[in-house]
C-alpha cells in the first residue's frame, strides 16, 4: 500500500508544502515573505494575509513538482 502524505506547514513567515510518498520526500516548496523587512520584524496581520495568499499556490507547486494530482 502506498501512502502519500501533503504536509502544509506556515509559521512566522514562511508557508511551505511539502509531498512525501513511502517516506522519500517528493517536493518540499516554500514561500517567504519579504513583506517584513521594512518593519525590522514580522507583522503578525501582514503575515496573515500573506499566508493567506501564498497557501494555494505553494500546495499546487509541490503537488506538480511531486507528480501528484488532486482526486
């Protein structure tokens, strides 16, 4: 039985997403927010919205990377 597993992880201020099957990491995509350098420090409403808008993109990313298609 083969076992695939999308791990989606946004903290601070990176989203990431990342495609393991069996244990062999397939694709690993992460988003970084550059949003915070003028501000010396992470905007916790900025970070937000910025995860907000880099979630979806990152996910189809690493499932295109990994060869993965959405049932």
């Amino acid at each position: 039985m083969t076992i695939t597993i999308l791990a989606i992880e946004s903290s601070c201020d990176d989203t990431s997403a990342a495609v393991i099957r069996d244990g062999i990491m397939l694709s690993n995509v992460i988003a970084g927010q550059k949003v915070h350098e003028e501000y010396g420090g992470v905007v916790p409403e900025l970070a937000s919205r910025a995860h907000q808008e880099n979630i979806v993109p990152v996910v189809e990313v690493a499932l295109q990377r990994a060869g993965v298609e959405r049932e």
